[in-house]
C-alpha cells in the first residue's frame, strides 16, 4: 500500500474481519472479506444479472402476463428494421468471425435502398408490437396458426433491432422524440434493445422495461460511445460521410403471411397508437437551461435533490397541491436487484414549496428564508436517497408483503384499500435520469391520466429537461414548462441572495 490508508480503509480493514469471525460463530457465513478491496477504493461490486438480456432477448405477448425469452447463443444475426419491413443482417461468417465494416454497411445500405425502392409496408406487422398485450398475444397465436412461426423466430431471437428511418430528424430533441415512441409502423417495442435511426445519423436507444433497468442499459450505450470515440481517434473506423464500398449484398427480408383478419388487426394497432403518438408528439417539450451542475457544485448543492425539488416544486404549483412523484434507485448492489421508489415528495420539500408560492419572492427575507428551506430540503432528498439506495425504502417492501398475502390467499389489510394508500401509487410526476457523457436527452411518457413524463440530465454546463404529456387530459406542457423554468430561475435568485 502506498502511503498512509484512510481513517475509513483502517477502519474496515479492523472491522471486517473481528465482524466475520464474531459472526461465524454464530453459524452465520459472512462474505464480507472478500468486498474488502472495493469498499477501501469506495466502489462495490453490482449484480449483473440483468446483463444477460442486452442481447438476445425478447418480450413475448400472453395472455394476462408476457414472457421474457432469450434466444438461442448460435443466432449470428441482428433484425433491421426499415420502411415497415424486416431484415437479417448476418454480424458473423461461419467460424464467428466478426464481418468487416465495409461488410456490415453494404448490407445496411442494400437495406435502405430496397425500401427506398419499394416504398413502405402498408401491411407491416410492427405496430402490434405497440398494441395492447392481451390483443397482440391474440394476434401473434393467429400469425403461428398462418405459417409465421418460422419468421418469428427470426425476429425474436435476434441479437439486437436496428430501427432505421427514412427521414432526418431536427436535432437531439427531434431523436428523442422519435426514439421514445414512434411511428408504430417502424418500431418494435418488445426487442430488449432498440436502437433507433434517421437519415440524420443521430441515434437513440428505446429500451423494453420489463427485462431490466438503466443502469443496464446506460453501460451499453456507454461502452458503445467509448468505442466509436476509440475507433474515430485511432482512426480504425472507415464509416465516413463519402465513405463508399463495391461490397454486393443480397438482401435477407423476413417476411409474413398475413389473413384479412390479421391485417385487420394490424390497422386497429396501428391507428389507436399513431393517434397517440401523434398527441404526445405535439406536446412535448424539450428545453436546456443555464442552470448547471458546476453551479451546483460551487454553492454546496446536490444536483439531483435540487432538480427534483424544483420539478416537485412545479408539479404542486400546477395542480395546486402536493402530488406523488416517482424517482427511481437502483438496486444493483443486491442479487436480482431492480430498484426502489426515492419518493421526492418529502415534508421537507413541501415546506420549501409553500414559502415559494405563498410569499412575495421579490423580498430578499423571502429569498433568504425558501434558500434556507431549499437546503434542508436537499438533505433530506440526499438522506433518502442513499436508504433506498441501501434497500431501506419501503416502496418494494410494501409490495412484496401484499405479493405474499396474495399467493397464500389473505385478505388486503384495510390500509392498503384505502384512498390515501391508492393516492400514493398514483404518481403524476414520473421522473428519470441517466447521467452520462454518452446520452444527449431522455425521455418516456407519462405513466397516469393527466400527468407529466419528465426525463431530466444535470451537466457541468447545462441541464435538459424532457416533458412529455397528453394536453386532452390536462397535462398542458408547455404551461409546465414555463412553470418550471420560473421555478429554476427563482431557486437560484434565492440561493444567490443567502
């Protein structure tokens, strides 16, 4: 060891071992020993069992609940997606060795042009990957029934979906829109991992929630994003805007029988979801604001509790009381963990709320007094965050006692039915974010009738906020977004007159 170790690192390495062996025996088997080396560098070993999923897998539709399946180790192929109509792209020769670059791009490119040249599929079979799951689970028998099986299967055990679009989209904001959701007729939903393109070349990944979580997710697009920069510097990457290749594809298209009544089928998804669409598109919002990690930083202020303070502050402004809002832990660093609900809905937020909106925030006491109460209430956010962090929450706790109760057929206590219960799963405010070099925005939508979906990243020198909502059932974006961005500049006027 280099140099004298930290009262912290001398402090494990005394504890761990007394604890072990005191524990021991008591026929308690403690392996804490062996996390030793990450807890003195402060960083401790994830589960990665959610990893497996990345690739491979699928979300398959059935009755009353889906299913996830991974498909067989042997597939060598990636699913493409463009014009409506399904590809293979073979990512392997025969001794699984990764085909050249060149390769990979006359395939796409073979791609883009048959659908350029042959127009959309009027009567592709995306759009019920969008549709409600009881209805596609039906659908999907129906396509088997008709000889689809087969291409299914192709689709399914696919490494991974390349979604590609045959327009531009405007800039970042544009990408986000698009790759959260999409026209149903080029999108599908139930691959673990879709990455989702325009002729722009600006990419998105969409992600199926039920396989895994975005801590997964955000080490794939890392790793990805480590890659490309690697390969630009190195100069290893031939991929360039003039690049050409004399390469010959022969096109590999999946296609499907299809009955009238499938097709039928297909055109209710398809319609029910581009109406949607099309309404969410039109409110969203997407905005970047001066206010900054850095300044956070110089002013002692946690970024994530300053942020969420603000959207909490907003969302009880715009509805005119206190609302649920959901903020997700990960729960990495426990075996199968998913996450824990943070709740920023605190007491202590609520306070800093009520100074907002009830006094005259021209007044520097008032200023003085909401900094005072922004503070304390980004305490209370940092402390529970790290329980939930440190599987203190009570969100799955809560939930996996009514599991319980349920498989061995006890009644619901009383509390669990009654309105400030079901109010607290109700939750307006649905709010995520991934911090990380390689992610411009994110976004999804809202999760209840009249709420807001609000995707958020906190950088050194902008924070980007994602909205999104339906206006026909009241939750105007726009509105929300002038609210909010009042609220931002107000807190750091009042932090700024402390």
């Amino acid at each position: 060891m280099k140099g004298k170790p930290s009262p912290k690192a001398d402090f494990l390495a005394r504890w761990l071992p007394s604890t072990r062996v005191s524990w021991k025996s008591k026929g308690i088997e403690n392996q804490s020993l062996k996390y030793l080396p990450y807890a003195m560098n402060m960083s401790f070993p994830i589960d990665m069992s959610q990893y497996k999923n990345i690739m491979f897998s699928t979300r398959i539709p059935e009755k009353n609940i889906d299913r996830i399946q991974r498909g067989p180790q042997e597939t060598r192929h990636a699913l493409v997606l463009y014009c409506g109509r399904f590809y293979k792209v073979e990512l392997f020769d025969s001794n699984w060795n990764v085909k050249s670059q060149d390769e990979i791009f006359a395939d796409f490119q073979a791609i883009q042009a048959d659908g350029d040249a042959r127009g959309f599929n009027d009567e592709s079979i995306c759009p019920l990957s969008s549709a409600e799951r009881d209805f596609w689970a039906e659908t999907r028998e129906l396509l088997v029934k008709n000889g689809n099986k087969e291409a299914l299967d192709d689709v399914d055990h696919s490494m991974i979906c390349f979604t590609l679009d045959n327009y531009a989209y405007e800039d970042a904001g544009g990408c986000c829109s698009e790759t959260y959701s999409g026209p149903a007729a080029n999108r599908w939903h139930d691959k673990s991992i879709q990455v989702v393109m325009g002729k722009c070349a600006l990419p998105g990944v969409n992600f199926e929630h039920a396989w895994g979580d975005g801590a997964a997710v955000l080490s794939y697009m890392n790793k990805i994003n480590h890659y490309i920069e690697e390969t630009l510097n190195d100069k290893s990457c031939i991929l360039t805007p003039n690049f050409t290749t004399d390469k010959v594809s022969t096109i590999d298209e999946i296609e499907f029988s299809l009955t009238p009544e499938i097709k039928s089928r297909i055109k209710q998804a398809e319609k029910e979801h581009d109406e949607r669409w099309n309404s969410a598109k039109e409110t969203q919002d997407i905005f970047k604001h001066p206010l900054n990690r850095n300044w956070m930083l110089s002013k002692k202020l946690g970024a994530d509790g300053f942020t969420q303070l603000g959207l909490m502050i907003a969302g009880t402004k715009f509805y005119g009381h206190p609302v649920s809002a959901y903020e997700s832990a990960s729960l990495s660093s426990f075996k199968h963990g998913r996450t824990e609900c943070i709740r920023p809905c605190t007491a202590e937020g609520q306070a800093a709320a009520r100074i907002y909106i009830n006094e005259d925030m021209s007044k520097v006491e008032n200023k003085k007094k909401l900094a005072a109460a922004i503070r304390v209430a980004i305490k209370r956010h940092n402390k529970q965050t790290k329980e939930c962090l440190g599987g203190n929450g009570w969100d799955r706790h809560i939930f996996g006692m009514r599991d319980q109760a349920k498989k061995n057929k006890l009644a619901d206590h009383e509390v669990f039915n009654s309105e400030t219960f079901q109010g607290l799963f109700e939750f307006p405010l649905s709010t995520s974010t991934l911090n990380s070099d390689a992610v411009s925005l994110g976004a999804f939508a809202p999760v209840v009738p009249g709420g807001f979906g609000l995707g958020y990243i906190v950088y050194p020198d902008w924070l980007g906020v994602s909205i999104s909502g339906f206006k026909d059932e009241g939750a105007d974006v726009h509105a929300f977004r002038t609210l909010l961005l009042k609220v931002f500049e107000d807190m750091m006027d009042a932090v700024e007159a402390e």
